[in-house]
C-alpha cells in the first residue's frame, strides 16, 4: 500500500510504500534522517493517509511503473 506522510515541523511530504501507516512514518523518518521518537519531529507530529486507488494510480503513473 502506498502512504502520503506529512511532517508539518519539516515542512515536507513524501509518498512511502508500507503496510500500515505507522511503518510509513517510520520509513519517513528512516529516508530524512529524524529519529521516530524525537518528539518535535517524530512520529507523533506526523501525518499518514493511505492513498485512495485513483491516487495509486497517479503516482504509478509519474513513476513510469503503470499498473
């Protein structure tokens, strides 16, 4: 499942491949270099949406990876 994770302290956002939201937090913090359990820029200040199947497709697409 595809992931839109925010992190509003960092100002950025980034679409994430993993099973739930809280590993895509996880791996936000992994790919920007936070630690999940700091609490000004961790995971408790970040926001996951799983991407509705239209999106999928939309980033799929912008990826060159169609489906």
């Amino acid at each position: 499942m595809l992931y839109r994770v925010y992190s509003p302290m960092l100002e950025q956002e980034s679409i994430i491949e993993a099973q739930n939201a809280m590993q895509a937090k996880r791996k936000f913090c992994r790919l920007w270099g936070i630690s999940p359990s700091d609490e000004w820029h961790g995971i408790s200040t970040m926001q996951a949406r799983r991407l509705t199947e239209e999106e999928r497709r939309e980033e799929l697409k912008k990826w060159g990876l169609e489906a």
